[in-house]
C-alpha cells in the first residue's frame, strides 16, 4: 500500500472552510469552536448551509444536494487552504456521490480533517484522489472544544507536523505484542464495514496499518462488523491493528473479548486503548502516511510529518 499526497502545512492567516457533510450542527457549539479556530490566527469561513437540518430527516444538516454543494465549493475555492467538518452523525455516504471528484482532485492537495461518519469521506480522498488527511476532532463536537489536549495536538499537526512525528496515548497496551509498518488507514469501524460495495471502498487494508475505533455499538454489533470485515478479505494481509476508544459500546472486557477473538488471528501486532477517536482528549491520526506501529510501546512513529 503506498504512501498518499501530503497537502502543505497550515500557516498564520490561512482561510479554512468549515462544512457539515453530515449531522445538524449546534449553533452555539459552532461559535464556540470557530473562536478556538481564530485564536489559532487562522480565518474561518463557514460554508452557506452548515446550520441547515432537513425538514424531513431532522438527523441531517439540510438536504443531501446542499451539503454536497457546499462541500464542493469549498474544496474548490483557491483561497481556502483546509477543510474541517463541524461534526459527524449521518448523511456523508447520503452525498458523497453527489461531489465532482474530478474536480476535487484538480483542485489540488488540501488539508481535510474530520472522524466518525467522515470516515466515508476519508476513504474517498484516499481512493478518488490519493490524499492524506487527518482523523481528528472537528470544530462543534464536545471533544474538541472541552479537551485542552485534543485542541493542541490538532494544532500542533496542522501547523508544526514535525513536532508530532510519535503519536502516544500513554495508556496504550499491546493485545497482541509486536511491531508493523505500513501506511495507514481507517476510522469508524462500522462506517468502513458500511463502505464495502462502494465505489469509494478501497479493496482491503493489505500493507496497512488499521487505526479504528466506534461508538454506540455493543459487543455482539463489533464482533459482525469485523466478522463482516474479515469474511470480505478486507483485512487480509493488513499489517497490523491499533484500537482507539469505544465510547458507550458496552463494559471493555466483552470488548476485549471480541477484539482477541477477531483480531488476535491475524497474528499481527495490534494494541488498545490507543486515545483517538470520539472519546475525550482523543488524538490527531494522520491517514496515508507511512508508520511504525509499536504495540509494546503503545506508539505510532511516522515516518515523515502528517503535512509538508
């Protein structure tokens, strides 16, 4: 699995794109997390229809053709160097074959950052276009403005990648012990089972190493999702496995039951408890860039800065 296109670092003043690919987005969260933005001497612009909730399906941020459109544009607007979603919820697979691709692509490398039902955008970018993004907080979700760390190691990927070359949670423990390296990839584990069939699915996770984590989703749910991943040769020949947080998917040694069950066959490295994904403090994980996965040491090392 080769390494992906890094789009360039973020530096003082630049305009970034704030868009709602999925779920309603509340106001008073939104202004909240576009004053952290700002005190980051960036220049926030949000998108026409991010405060939108359909009139139908009040769980999406307007209709698919507005979210859409209001995604396209800001990808393509020269003066907008990142785009970062406001949250997650539902609706990104709703319209993500609403968006020219061809015209992203010729749009050139941006910064593109977002988790949770962004992950079927995450795996656009890296099957449409060929670009590196950023599994991490987004601007009006809880984890990001409540969490000192979750704001800074963002922070810190966008503007010095250098300075977070090795990702640690500091609770990170091996389930299975070992080191790996690859490029990585994932997301929400129940979003990557959703994508099999898809024309933006990649073909499996062979070479890479696998970052996942979920929430809301009981033991038996992850044992069919990754069931479902393992029957579909998804995860044949991946490199090795790094389990971020489980928020509210039941107590963790049912969990870790269905992890070892799973996983441990593989017989690649994979470690727990890694501090990404929608829990609080949850860390930046670069996608597509070349790692080392240290399950022992609970540490991610790349092997060049997430941004150029």
């Amino acid at each position: 699995m080769p390494a992906l296109t890094r789009p360039a670092r973020l530096a003082a003043g630049a305009r970034v794109a704030v868009v709602a690919p999925s779920g309603p987005v509340p106001e008073e969260r939104l202004e909240a997390g576009l004053d952290i933005l700002r005190g980051w001497d960036l220049d926030p612009v949000v998108a026409p229809h991010v405060l939108d909730r359909h009139t139908e399906f009040p769980y999406l941020a307007g209709t698919d053709a507005d979210r859409a459109a209001d995604f396209q544009a800001a990808w393509c607007d020269p003066d907008v160097t990142a785009v970062l979603c406001a949250r997650g919820g539902y609706g990104a697979q709703r319209m993500i074959d609403l968006l020219d691709w061809d015209a992203v692509r010729a749009a050139g490398p941006k910064v593109f950052v977002g988790f949770s039902d962004i992950t079927a955008l995450h795996e656009a970018f890296a099957t449409r276009v060929g670009l590196a993004t950023l599994h991490g907080p987004m601007v009006a979700a809880f984890d990001f403005l409540k969490n000192e760390r979750s704001q800074e190691h963002l922070r810190a990927t966008l503007f010095e990648p250098e300075s977070v070359l090795t990702v640690a949670s500091g609770e990170a423990a091996a389930l299975v012990p070992g080191k790996a390296t690859g490029v990585t990839l994932g997301g929400c584990a129940s979003l990557l089972a959703a994508e099999l069939g898809t024309p933006h699915a990649r073909a499996g996770a062979r070479g890479g190493l696998l970052l996942i984590e979920d929430v809301g989703e009981e033991a038996y749910r992850l044992d069919r999702i990754l069931t479902q991943l393992l029957r579909g040769g998804w995860l044949d020949g991946v490199a090795g496995v790094a389990l971020g947080s489980w928020v509210d998917c039941g107590p963790y040694e049912e969990l870790r039951a269905v992890f070892a069950d799973r996983l441990g066959p593989l017989g690649v490295p994979v470690v727990e408890h890694f501090g990404f994904g929608h829990a609080e403090g949850a860390l930046t994980m670069p996608f597509g860039v070349r790692a080392e996965l240290d399950a022992d040491a609970g540490t991610l090392t790349l092997e060049e800065p997430a941004l150029l």
